[in-house]
C-alpha cells in the first residue's frame, strides 16, 4: 500500500489525514495521460521532421538514383546530337557533292517537333524540367535520323543511277576543237560586238565555218528548238536532267525537234551565224538550276589534263565576244 499523507490545519492546528476521492485519482490518471500523450506528440512532430523514415529514405535514394541516370542518359544524347551532325555534315558536304546534289535544307532537317503542350503530362513535377529537356532532345534526334533516312534514300537512287547521270551531265565541247583554236571567246565579262561596252557574257563561243556540226555535250531531251530568242538567232535548248540544261545559239540549221532524245556526241544542227552575231560561230551555254555556270569546266571528257590547262587559259582573257 502506499505511504498516507498528511497535511497541516491552520486552524486546528493539527496535521490530518489527506483523503483521496475517486474523482481525484481520475483527474491525476487523466493528468498523467494528457502529459504522456503531449509528450509523444512532441517527440513524434520533432523525429517526423528531422529524422526520415526507412520508406522515404528509400524514396529518397530512388529519386537521386534516377536524377543520376537522366543526368547521364542527357550527356550521351548529347554525344548522338553530335554524331547525327557529323553525319549531316558528310551527307550535305560529300555524298551529295559526288551526285551534284543540293543539300537538305536546315529548315527541313530543323523542323517541328510538336507543339509546347506535348510535354504538358510531364510539368509539376520536382525534376519537369529535366524530363522535358530529356524528352525534347530525343523527339529533336528521332527527327533528325527520319530526315537523314529519307535522304541516304535518295542517296542511294542518285548512286543507282550514277552512270545515267555520269552520261547526262554535259562533258564535252560542242564542236570538234582538235587544236584548241576554235574557243576564241570565255565566260565572265567581255566587250559586246555590238556596244564595245563591257557585258556579261554567260557562255563561251567557238569560230568554226557555216555548217560545222554541233554535238550534244550530254545526254538529254531537247526542250526548245527556235529561232525566237532575242539575239540568239536558231537556238537548241537540251534538258540534260539533274538542273542541267545546255544552250546552243546562232546556228544555221537544226537537226533536232522538241520533245526528242539525244545522246552526248549527236549532232543537233550547223554552225551559223543567225541572230545578233558578227560572224559564223556557236555560243554555248550550260545553265544549272537557271543559273549560267562556266562551261569550260565541263570540257574535261574529251582534253587531256595539259589541254584542259590550256583551254582554260585561253577562256580567262577578257577580248571582245562574237555575240
């Protein structure tokens, strides 16, 4: 049992005996209680604040691991982004340079990949903007490697018919020049016939006597058969495909009509001097996608390395054009 107790009386100035009722012993039970119960509150809010539990420490763990590996998983794309680039770069600066091909245009390689909303399911999140950035660079690679599929497709037409092309491309000059004596004229500024003013000239032109044959320089379709071009008097037009096409003006007669197919070396008319012309020759000009390019570039079929040396030298001096 436990110890009485005893508390003092003022007034009668005697200790007396302190007597517990039951509604004391369940106030100091409820009282121990409460205390209890406050305490562990306490305890609990400080150990949930400071401390982590195994289940979150695990989660934890689990969030850093998988930060970690979108870290890495970030650096290798970043090394596939450079190989697909390298990759471009050879397909737009080699393969497609043999094939005379232009390159893929930046806006079709750098196109679309959906709008922002896409990556909406992925926002609100604590690590959303390393997701998206993820998700963004490989939706940019997958689009990138489409493009590039799709033009290694073309690539690989173009290479089946390299020999077509090969034959097509214009490679050869149109009259025979043995001596290298015909070409009296080049491409570039040259004084006009006619004017003495200095004018673009944008083909070369070759003396030779009325009725000399003119050669196709390349396979192709001949596309115009005239003599209504101002100042070029009878003129052949051949469409050699590939963004070729070949001019042959002021002849004195023509052997070809539109629509027909001619093979590189096929004689296409006589040289004349029809038109604005001050003499009989041939003005010859090759165009690539309507533009006049040099065509003694192009004389590299039939001339040895040395006459080829020649005949560009001969083409370089700027004298007075026969048309």
């Amino acid at each position: 049992m436990g110890k009485a107790k005893y508390h003092f009386n003022p007034k009668s100035l005697t200790y007396e005996k302190v007597k517990h009722t039951f509604t004391d012993m369940m106030l100091k039970v409820v009282a121990y209680v409460a205390t209890g119960l406050v305490f562990s509150s306490v305890v609990l809010l400080i150990a949930y604040n400071l401390f982590n539990s195994p289940k979150e420490l695990n989660l934890l763990r689990e969030n850093q691991q998988y930060k970690l590996e979108l870290s890495i998983l970030n650096d290798r794309l970043e090394q596939l982004a450079d190989a697909v680039k390298n990759i471009e770069e050879k397909d737009d600066n080699i393969y497609r340079v043999i094939f005379e091909s232009e390159p893929v245009a930046d806006e079709i390689r750098n196109g679309g990949y959906g709008g922002a909303e896409k990556y909406n399911n992925l926002k609100g999140f604590d690590n959303s903007d390393i997701l998206i950035e993820t998700n963004l660079k490989i939706d940019k690679i997958a689009r990138k490697l489409s493009v590039q599929n799709k033009s290694f497709d073309d690539v690989f037409e173009m290479a089946q018919n390299k020999n077509k092309m090969l034959a097509s491309i214009p490679a050869i000059q149109p009259i025979r020049n043995k001596n290298l004596k015909n070409l009296v004229s080049g491409f570039g500024m040259r004084i006009h016939p006619i004017y003495k003013t200095l004018r673009m000239h944008q083909g070369v032109d070759f003396v030779a006597p009325t009725g000399t044959p003119i050669y196709a320089t390349g396979d192709g379709v001949i596309m115009y058969n005239d003599n209504s071009l101002s100042g070029y008097g009878k003129v052949v037009v051949i469409n050699h495909g590939y963004g070729y096409k070949t001019l042959y003006a002021h002849m004195s007669s023509l052997k070809v009509k539109p629509g027909q197919k001619v093979k590189r070396g096929e004689i296409i008319g006589t040289v004349g001097s029809s038109g604005l012309s001050t003499g009989p020759h041939l003005h010859y000009e090759i165009r690539k996608g309507n533009k006049a390019i040099n065509p003694v570039n192009f004389f590299f079929n039939d001339l040895s390395p040395a006459e080829y040396q020649k005949i560009i030298e001969i083409a370089s001096k700027v004298n007075q054009a026969m048309s």
